[in-house]
C-alpha cells in the first residue's frame, strides 16, 4: 500500500489503528449514499456532544501528548462533528469528499482523503524534519514545526500537518481526480475493530457508486 507509519508513531501511540484504501475510477458526477452515515451521527449526537464520544478523546490526549491544546487544534472528526451538531448539516464539496466525510461523522473517526496522482511516492505519517512544505487551500506555503507529526511524501512535501487535523490543498480532490488514496485512524479501546468496520463500509460504498475495487489494508502495533 502506499502509506506507512514511522516506527517513531507506532512507538508512541501503540493504541493507533489505521485503515489504507486505496481506488480508482473516481469522478465528480456520482451520488453515493450519505443519508445511512449522517443518521448514524444524528443518534450518536442525540446522547451529547462530539466531546464525549470515546473516539474524540482519544485523539485530545494524543494532541494533548503532542504539546497541542485540544480545543485549539481538533482532529478532522472532532471538527465535522462540531459543525455538522451546530448547523444539522455539512456543505458539499464533491462526491467522494461529501462520502468521507459521512462516514467520518458516523464513526467518529477522522478520514484523510488524497488525490493519489499528487503524492510523489509513497507517503509516511512521521514527525517533521523542518524542511517539509506544506500549501494551503488559499495558496500560501508554510513550512512545518521540526517535530510535528505530518503526512510526507517522497519529495517532502506535506500533505497534511498536525496529523488529523489540517489536510493540503496541494493533494486534494478535485474534478479531475481519478484515483484516491484514504486513511482512517482511530486510537480508543476499540479502535481496531472499528476502523475495520468503517474501512469495509467505505469500500462497499465505493464499489457501488463508483463500481471501485479499492485495495484495502488496516495496520495496528
């Protein structure tokens, strides 16, 4: 697969599980099944709030172990959550992203989507060097903490910063996009387990709205 974990990650937080997809075939014309996922959240969210959820503090201590405040920087669950619990829905963007993004909600677990033809490489979740680059959606070029964890590919180029928190502009997927690599991650007591389900889920999803055959793996320590 086209993915890893640095040893240094899986060191220090032993808890992490992981699932990699990886599809082609994608296009911006689809319809997948959002309402099945967004209800699921809807329930979820019905007993509380996103801050309660297993899934959600799990990934606040791990910002919290990262020298992050967890009310500041959110991982990319907690922050759909957040909207999707204020405003009863979320914007559309496109097809695969609204899908992600379902499903995302209705497992509480942050999904990172990529467009696989602007990853030089393979990519590996790793702390920074320093010397990574990192585009925002508004064009501006940062450069990220020595340390930080980030997604990186071959040409150090980050495609996402503060882990689960702030994807790329540069790898996003756009109409032009044809093959995508995801990730899903999930650190609480059942994290395997459920990063498996939503990992099956997603991929039954891709085959029937895209007629995808995703290459699936999930990884734990």
């Amino acid at each position: 697969m086209d993915v890893q974990h640095s040893p240094r990650i899986w060191s220090d937080f032993p808890e992490l599980a992981a699932g990699v997809l990886l599809a082609e075939g994608i296009t911006a014309d689809a319809a997948p099944d959002l309402d099945r996922f967004t209800a699921i959240a809807k329930e979820r969210l019905a007993a509380g709030t996103e801050a309660d959820l297993p899934e959600i503090q799990a990934w606040r201590r791990a910002f919290s172990k990262m020298g992050l405040k967890p009310t500041q920087y959110r991982c990319a669950a907690e922050s759909l959550l957040r909207r999707f619990r204020k405003e009863g829905s979320l914007p559309r963007i496109h097809p695969l992203i609204d899908l992600c993004n379902a499903v995302s909600l209705a497992y509480a677990i942050p999904v990172a989507v990529f467009d696989r033809a602007r990853v030089a490489g393979s990519m590996e979740v790793r702390h920074a060097y320093g010397d990574e680059t990192y585009l925002t959606f508004g064009g501006e070029v940062e450069r990220p903490e020595p340390g930080e964890v980030i997604f990186a590919d071959a040409e150090r180029r980050a495609h996402a910063r503060r882990w689960s928190n702030r994807q790329s502009g540069h790898s996003a997927v756009r109409e032009s996009t044809g093959a995508v690599l995801i990730v899903a991650e999930a650190m609480h007591g059942t994290a395997r387990a459920d990063v498996e389900a939503l990992t099956a889920a997603l991929a039954e999803e891709l085959s029937r709205t895209w007629s995808a055959r995703p290459e699936t793996s999930i990884r734990s320590s």
